[in-house]
C-alpha cells in the first residue's frame, strides 16, 4: 500500500506544481498609455542644448510590448511605443521653429526576479528603431529631413503585479536615446499596462 502511495503523491506534487512553473515562464502581451518627457536635446549642428519643450504637446500614448520569459530571471520584449509630439525651439534666436513626432520599435533583454507572491522588478537593456518627424512652423524653412529614422538604445526600470497566472498591471519607465540628422536626444516614458499571458 505504501509503495503505491509515494508514486501517488509524487505525481499530485508535480501536477499541482505546475501553474507556479508556468508563471514564471511563457510569452505575454501587453498594451496601455505613456507620457512623453524630453530629458535633453542638442542640435548636430551647434552646441545649443534644450531645442525642444520639456513635455509632450499631447498625452495617452499608445504603448504595445511582447516578450518571452526563459524563467523568473530573464527575458526577452518587443515594443512600440508613441513618444509624443514637441516643440523645436530655436535657442539663438529665442523661436519656436516648429515640431518633431518621434515613436520607436525596441528590443530589449530583460533582467529581474519575481516573487511567489505575484510582484516582480525589472530592468531592461536594448535597441531602440525611432522615427521622427520634423514639421516647420509658418515661413521657418525645413533645412533637415522631414521623416527619418535613427538607432539608437532603450533602458528602463519597472515593476508588474499579477493577479493570476494570465493577467498582470505593470508600471515602468523607460528612456529612449536617439540621433538623427538634426538632433542627438533622450525621451523619457512613464508606462502603464496591461499584461496578458499565454
């Protein structure tokens, strides 16, 4: 009799262990909103920093991700993410000259832990594909390209909680630096999500 219990438990410990193996590995969607702040801008062609407004001229940007997690540790993320629309300033001249709409496609590897209560934190590492697009205010002349894209890298840091085994809240940051033919700078996010496994 007890020979056939042990295989017995045995094998109810595996099964029931199951959903906590399949959190901590699996793919996920997720979708929500970000901010837009311009941390710093520089011309490529003088040394004139702080071109563009501080804040996004327009809010609720749509941000997308998809990634695989290998296990509680690590990962792998896709995203696209609007990063908003913002003034162009003229600093010499002391003029708005126009605008500049930038988004981005990023992969990133992901580091962190999760924890057996259904919190984890994370940082990400990667590259970001952003385009911009330059648009001239009345009688300022265009003297780079209006639509162009740049490589450049994405960092950040977030935490996810997860209700179950298929639905989590996540709430990051994330920094986008870039350089394109008129600018060299660095876009900044706050994300909220939505976080739907598989």
């Amino acid at each position: 009799m007890m020979k056939r219990l042990v295989p017995l438990a045995a094998t109810c410990l595996i099964a029931l262990s199951q959903p906590a193996l399949a959190r901590d590995s699996g793919a996920y969607l997720g979708a929500g909103f970000a901010d837009g702040t311009l941390i710093t801008a520089c011309t490529n062609t003088t040394s004139a920093c702080n071109s563009f407004s501080g804040n996004a001229q327009d809010s609720g940007h749509l941000r997308l991700i998809g990634g695989y997690d290998f296990n509680k540790f690590v990962g792998i993320e896709a995203g696209w993410s609007a990063l908003g629309t913002y003034k162009v300033r003229d600093v010499t001249a002391s003029m708005d000259v126009g605008t500049v709409k930038a988004s981005a496609f990023t992969l990133a590897a992901k580091a962190g832990y999760k924890f057996a209560s259904g919190w984890s934190a994370f940082g990400r590492l990667g590259l970001a594909s952003v385009e911009t697009q330059y648009t001239a205010g009345s009688g300022v002349p265009l003297t780079i390209s209006a639509s162009q894209r740049s490589t450049g890298i994405i960092f950040g840091l977030g935490g996810q909680y997860d209700f179950n085994e298929k639905i989590g809240i996540r709430a990051s940051r994330d920094v986008v630096v870039f350089s394109d033919s008129g600018y060299t700078g660095a876009m900044g996010s706050n994300n909220i999500l939505a976080i739907f496994r598989f």
